[in-house]
C-alpha cells in the first residue's frame, strides 16, 4: 500500500470514527435522498425544509418554489395550496391578511 493510500484509509477512518460519535450508529440523513416531484413534492419539500412554519402567501411560496428549481404558474401553485394541502391533505391551514391569504403548517 503506498503512502498515500495508507493516508486515505487513516483519514477514512477518523471520519467513522467523528460520524459515530456524532450521530451515534445511524448515518446522517441526506435531503437528496428524497424524491421531491411536480407542485406537491415542491410544497412538501418546502414543508419539510420548514419553510411553512410561518406564514407565507402563495406569491411567497411560488418564489422560493423558483428558487429550488420548481417552475409552475403562480395560478397552479395557489390551487395546489388550497386544494391539495388545506383541502383534502388538511397539512396547512390558511389566514386572511387583509386582502392576501396566508399559509401555514396546521398545528
């Protein structure tokens, strides 16, 4: 084994080591490994990621939908929001705002 090699294989193992100690024996989780896909995956994905823990108009959620790659109709974004998550999921719950509805994760 060159030295380099003998290296690698010492640094590799220190990481179990730190890993072990950190996260005990499960190996930390990684968001990639999540499929996340079409408007509903964006919104749980935002969910998820704790984006909705306060309240957020429809506006709002599309723009951060933009900025994770997600590219929909601001109209598509604000019907999947009523319908599928305050309507028949119940995940959020919405909040009028003067003339803007908000939402939120349902506690």
């Amino acid at each position: 084994m060159s030295d380099l090699e003998e290296k690698i294989e010492k640094i590799s193992k220190r990481l179990d080591k730190l890993e072990n100690a950190v996260f005990g024996n499960k190996k930390p989780k990684i968001k990639a490994e999540k499929k996340y896909k079409g408007i509903a995956g964006g919104i749980n994905f935002l969910i998820d990621s704790g984006f909705l823990n306060a309240l957020k108009s429809s506006r709002e959620v599309h723009k951060e939908l933009k900025k994770e790659g997600y590219h929909y109709r601001k109209e598509a974004v604000d019907t999947a929001l009523r319908r599928d998550f305050v309507g028949s999921k119940k995940i959020l719950t919405r909040d009028k705002d003067g003339k803007i509805w908000k939402y939120v994760i349902r506690k």
